[in-house]
C-alpha cells in the first residue's frame, strides 16, 4: 500500500499540521482549485462535542458558511484530527458532508479527499497513523462506505519548488 506524499502547503499545512496531537478534535476544510491556488473555507475550528453526531467539529465547522466559489475547482480537502464518523446512520459526517456540499452549494460530484491526522488504529500498523480517502460530492451512502473503507495512509513532504514543479491540485 503506497503513502500518498502530500506537501506541504503554506496554508494547508499551517493550519492543520498540529491536528495529531492529543486533546481537542480539529476540523478545516480548503478548497484546491485547477492550477494549485488553495483558499481556506474559514479557520480551522475545534468546537463541537462528541455526541451527536451533528455536534461534530466537522459539521459544526458548516454552521455560517452561506455559498461557497465552487468554480474550477479541482477537490475540497478536509483536514479532521479523526476519520469521519460514520455509524450514526444518516447524520453522519461521512454522508453529511459529502451531500451538504452538494445540495446546501451547489457542487454535485466535486472530488472531496478527507484526511485524519492521529492514529486511530485502522492503519497497518502505528506508522501509518494518518489516513486519507477520495469521495464526491453527491455520492450515495454505499459508494461513501466503500471509498471510506479504502483508506489508505498519507505522509507530510516539503512543497515542491522549481519552474517544473506540480501545481498542489496535482496531487
């Protein structure tokens, strides 16, 4: 199973880099558009609880964003301290998620690519502590289940420099 190397982003990677750590659960999302340019969403927010699922810092993240800019955009990321829960039936945050973004904004089948940041156990072993997925907007509970059960592990890299580096919507 080969790690994706995702780099370092200024604006990904200061707001998220700190998220395996121990105590609150974080959630930020960004969005990458075609050509690499990456706007946060809002600043990453740790407020939330552990039950119900609508209570979540990833659905309470949501709660005054009106619209969104979803042209030329190649993938939302979401960067949560956790995988999104998903055993809380039809509030949870791996179905919710997905179909707020589109039908609450507009971006039916937008690429979402969700990343955890701290062991939870569902790697291979402790080294493969952060996780990641791809999914779309729109997608039904069961295509959701299957991209979230093939999760694979990701690792921080330095941001490519350079005329002939990649774009950071390329990864």
């Amino acid at each position: 199973m080969a790690t994706l190397i995702r780099p370092k982003h200024t604006t990904i990677y200061g707001q998220s880099s700190n998220f395996w750590q121990g105590g609150p659960v974080w959630f930020v999302a960004h969005i990458v558009y075609v050509g690499g340019a990456v706007s946060m969403v809002k600043q990453a927010s740790k407020e939330g609880s552990s039950s119900p699922a609508t209570s979540h810092p990833d659905q309470k993240y949501w709660g005054n964003i009106t619209s969104l800019n979803l042209t030329n955009v190649a993938r939302i990321e979401f960067d949560c301290t956790l995988m999104p829960c998903h055993e809380h039936g039809n509030n949870s945050c791996l179905f919710v998620l997905p179909r707020m973004i589109a039908n609450d904004y507009g971006g039916n089948n937008v690429p979402l690519r969700f990343y955890s940041h701290r062991y939870e156990g569902v790697g291979n072993s402790t080294s493969d502590n952060k996780r990641y997925f791809n999914c779309h907007s729109g997608m039904n509970i069961n295509a959701l289940k299957q991209a979230y059960n093939g999760h694979q592990p990701w690792a921080w890299a330095p941001m490519p420099a350079g005329n002939n580096a990649p774009t950071y919507d390329q990864f």
